[in-house]
C-alpha cells in the first residue's frame, strides 16, 4: 500500500483559533448529544446521536464554526 504523504504546513503560515467568548487559544474535545424522534429512527425508539466538537478548557464555550453547520448560530436551546 502506497504511504500517503502530508502537506508540509509552516504553523508561521496558520493562525490561531481564538474562543470567542474569552479568546482562549486551548481548546479540548467534548461531546455534543442530540434526541432524534423515534420516528426517525425507523425502530419506533428514540435515539442519541453524538456529535464531537471542540470546546474552550477556560470557559467551556463552542465556537460557532466549530458546530455542525446545522446547528451554527443556535441558542443552547436549540432554538
């Protein structure tokens, strides 16, 4: 099996991700849950669906554009 090569980045040539509510530049990965409806699921269950995102270690806030693009630019409600 052929190795498959990486671009070579130069982190001179990225910028930081910065939390946008306290611009903390460390984040760590979380777990977002959704419900889904039982009629979704087709097994007349509800379910649980996980979704990984990543979150401020300082004050625990998503960034937007760290959300599925379905969820971006939603209270925590969800509404």
């Amino acid at each position: 099996m052929p190795e498959i090569q990486q671009p070579k980045i130069n982190l001179d040539q990225t910028t930081a991700i910065k939390c946008e509510k306290c611009g903390c530049e460390v984040f760590t990965e979380g777990v977002v849950l959704r419900k889904v409806s039982p009629i979704l699921t087709g097994t007349g269950q509800p379910g649980v669906i996980p979704i990984p995102v990543f979150y401020c270690t300082e004050c625990g806030h998503v960034n937007n554009e760290m959300l599925p693009r379905e969820l971006q630019n939603k209270d925590e409600d969800g509404e």
